[in-house]
C-alpha cells in the first residue's frame, strides 16, 4: 500500500496548521463577532506545567498570556519544560484563547566535524528568514517537495550545520551555517511548508550567514544575531 512520505527532521518532526478563517459564518464575519474575528497568530514559547500542560505563552513579541484553558496535545510530552510552536489564538484581556497550536522544530546546530552524516544539499523552495523581536530565535520558513511512494524507507531529514567561523579585525564574528536538506528518495509532485527555529544562545557568533540551496540556486542570507 502507498503511504505518504511525511517530512523527518533530525531533531523533531514539524506540524502542519490549517487555516481556520473557513469556519467563520458571513453574517459574523461581517459584524466582527465571529470566533475568529479577533484570531491573531504568532510564534511563541509554549511554558508546560508538571500535568504536560501548556498554561502559558511567550509570542516573539515578548508578550506574555496566561492560556483561559491548558491546552493540551499529543507533541506535548514532556512536564515542566518549554516547546517552541506556532499558533493562533484570540487575545482576550491578558489572557489567549488558543484555536490552533502546533508544533514548530528549535533545532541544534552541529558543527559540521562532528555531522554524523554525509552533508547534502538538495535544493528547497526558499521563503525567508527571519529574527524574533525578542532576539532568542532565528527562524527559516521553507517549502519542501513531497509525494506519494512505494518506498517505506524514503524520508526526508533536515539540519542545521556549522560550517566555519570568521572572526575580522574589530574581533566581531560571523558563523556560517549551512541548510542540510536530504530528499531521500521522496517523490518531488508538490510543496509543504516548513518552519524550523534556531535558538541565537546557540550561535557563537555577532552575525550568521545562512547558505540554503533552493531551486533556483544558491541563497545566503545575513542577520546580526547581537
């Protein structure tokens, strides 16, 4: 039996979100009073309590909500720690009515010494990137190919790896990082959006350059991370 071949990532799977503007009624909508008339949407940080909970959120804004109901889903895993997601929720006082959370990957960067694997650079649908306003994120938006296949073994994988370190005069560095996106054997019929975040603790570095392989060529993309 044919089986959809679902996007891997070497640190964690990514989920995709519907849109929600559908379920809105023409009369609601028009009046402003619909569930999703208020409906905003935000990277955030999701706070887990010891229940596996998300009670709380941090958007890339800084602000911070109490949730008016823990939310709860299978990604949610782990107890009493933090999950980085994407999802859209009403803003009501100082609290946040969530209508979608999912889960969005905060990968690590390896450098490429101790890359445990061959690095590979099949090409990706470029979108941009991006840094959050509080500066703890550098983010990637990508559209990969994907299809049906015979092949149970066909995956796609992507990373974030090291490449070299250039320190200059005036003793500011830049690290160069390389997108690492494997194809794997899956089928190229049509795209699928893909958000990955990397933390900036993580980059050893005043700025980054980011070198993405699309369809069209090489992209390399530049951002002071402090």
């Amino acid at each position: 039996m044919k089986k959809f071949q679902l996007l891997i990532l070497i640190i964690a799977l990514t989920i995709s979100l519907s849109p929600l503007l559908i379920s809105c009624t023409k009369d609601a909508y028009e009046k402003g009073e619909g569930k999703y008339s208020l409906m905003r949407g935000d990277f955030a940080e999701a706070i887990v309590n010891s229940s596996k909970q998300v009670t709380s959120i941090i958007t890339d804004d800084g602000d911070e909500f109490i949730l008016t109901s823990p939310y709860t889903a299978k990604w949610v895993s782990k107890a009493d720690t933090t999950y980085r997601c994407m999802l859209y929720y009403n803003k009501v006082d100082s609290k946040a009515e969530i209508l979608s959370m999912g889960q969005v990957p905060c990968v690590g960067v390896t450098p490429l010494s101790q890359f445990d694997r061959r690095l590979v650079t099949d090409p990706v649908k470029f979108e941009s990137t991006w840094m959050s306003k509080t500066g703890r994120y550098l983010n990637l938006s990508l559209l990969v190919k994907t299809g049906i296949t015979d092949d149970s073994t066909a995956v796609q994988k992507l990373a974030i790896v090291s490449d070299t370190l250039i320190t200059h005069a005036d003793n500011k560095r830049i690290r160069h990082l390389i997108l690492h996106h494997e194809q794997g054997n899956v089928p190229e019929y049509y795209s699928t959006q893909v958000y990955i975040s990397i933390p900036t603790k993580l980059i050893d570095a005043d700025s980054v350059r980011i070198s993405v392989n699309s369809y069209d060529g090489e992209i390399v993309v530049k951002h002071r991370i402090r």
